[in-house]
C-alpha cells in the first residue's frame, strides 16, 4: 500500500534527523509535510498509518501536518505552465500536449518539525 511505503520513508528521515541531535532524543511534537497532489497520497490515509507506524517509537503523540502542493506542469512545446486535469488527460491546454514536465505536484518533503528538548538526568552538565 502507498501510504504505507510513504510512512515508513518519513520515519527513517526522521530516523536520520533524530542523530543529527545525539546524545538528546529531541520530544517532536509536530512534523509537517508537504505533500504534492500527484504523489496520490491520502492525507487521511496517511494520518492513519503514520500513527501505527510511530506509536511505542521516539515519536510517539507526533502529530502530522500536511500541506498539499497542486500539480503544475510546464508544457514542452511553449514552456507556458498549466495546471494539468485529469479530464483533459493531463494535456497542455495551449498546445494540447502530453504532460511531461511536472514542475509542482510530485513532493514528499518534511518542511519542518516542532520539537522540544527533554533532557534526560544522563545528559545534564555534571
Ligand atoms: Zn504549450
């Protein structure tokens, strides 16, 4: 399933991004993301696996944001962009080309995550 390929990639790039912090275990509080329209994720959906997939993790009571990003194509034959429709087939409606150039749609990105530190007693300045 999709969403779930999806979440597992942000749990290891919040994986990375936790050791850039190490020794601390940084307390995420939000994580939000920006999600491009043709990417077919569910933001639902994606909610709904993202908190199996943290729960009894690190990342526990994270919470997702999600930005949807709408798709925008950039027509080969004018370079003119467009916003590409599916009963249209995707065509550019100046030269009724193909969609092949997506300029905006097509993103996963973790934008930016809000977090705390907790130090645990280990951590603090002897
Ligand atoms: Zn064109």
């Amino acid at each position: 399933m999709h969403e779930v390929d999806m979440t597992k990639c942000l749990v290891l790039s919040m994986n990375e991004w936790r050791q850039q912090h190490d020794p601390d275990v940084p307390s995420v509080t939000r994580v939000n993301l920006q999600v491009g329209q043709f990417t077919c994720v569910e933001p639902k959906q994606l909610e709904l696996t993202w908190r199996v997939a943290i729960s009894n993790s690190w990342l526990e009571g994270a919470e997702l944001s999600i930005e949807e990003i709408p798709l925008v194509a950039r027509c080969i034959c004018c370079h003119k962009t467009y916003s590409p429709a599916v009963d249209n087939a995707y065509k550019s409606p100046c030269c009724e080309h193909p969609m092949e150039d997506i300029v905006a749609g097509r993103e996963l990105r973790i934008k930016s995550v809000d977090f705390s530190f907790t130090p645990e007693p280990s951590t603090l300045p002897a």
